[in-house]
C-alpha cells in the first residue's frame, strides 16, 4: 500500500508539472513579452518601444515560432514605426532577429 501512495505522487506530480500548450490570446501576449524583454535588454537605455502587432506561423518540425512584429521605437531623439521578424523557440528562452 506504501508503494501505491508513492506512485500516485510521482504520478501527480509528473501530470502538475507538465508545461502548458498556449494558444490564441495567451500565446500573443506570451510571444510580445518574449520580444520586449529581448528589445529592452539589447536596445539602449531611455528607448521606449511598443509592440502593435503580431503574425506568426508555429513550425512544428524545429520547433520554433516565425513572427513578424509590428514595433513603435521611441527615443530621446526620434520616434520610428517598423517591422521586425524573429525566431522564439517553443519555451521562449531567446529570441533570434532574421531582419
């Protein structure tokens, strides 16, 4: 009967920590927060950017998503309204600029 208590919590907990697949609005907003976390890291101090709009197409065989942001850069010196494609792996652990 111990072995079966055992079980059941390592099954439990295999089930609880499973990672949640995203879709529609949560993964929008998880695929902007990807890109601006990398925008405000790689851009210089004082710019301020907003992300409008995404387009993304989920390649299933690397694993990856191909999005195309549409991005207002704000700076000290000038305001710019551009488009932006990238690379987000499926756990959203970096983001790789293609333009």
């Amino acid at each position: 009967m111990k072995y079966f208590y055992s079980l059941l919590l390592f099954l439990a907990l295999g089930v609880g920590c499973k990672q949640k697949i995203l879709s529609g609005k949560e993964l929008d907003d998880k695929l902007k927060e990807t890109m601006a976390d990398h925008l405000h890291k790689t851009l210089q101090p004082g710019t301020e950017v907003t992300i409008k709009d995404i387009v993304y197409y989920a390649d299933p065989v690397k694993k990856h998503y191909i999005c195309t942001f549409n991005v207002t850069i704000h700076t000290p010196t000038k305001d710019t309204t551009g488009e932006m494609k990238a690379t987000i792996p499926n756990d959203f652990s970096k983001v790789n600029r293609i333009q």
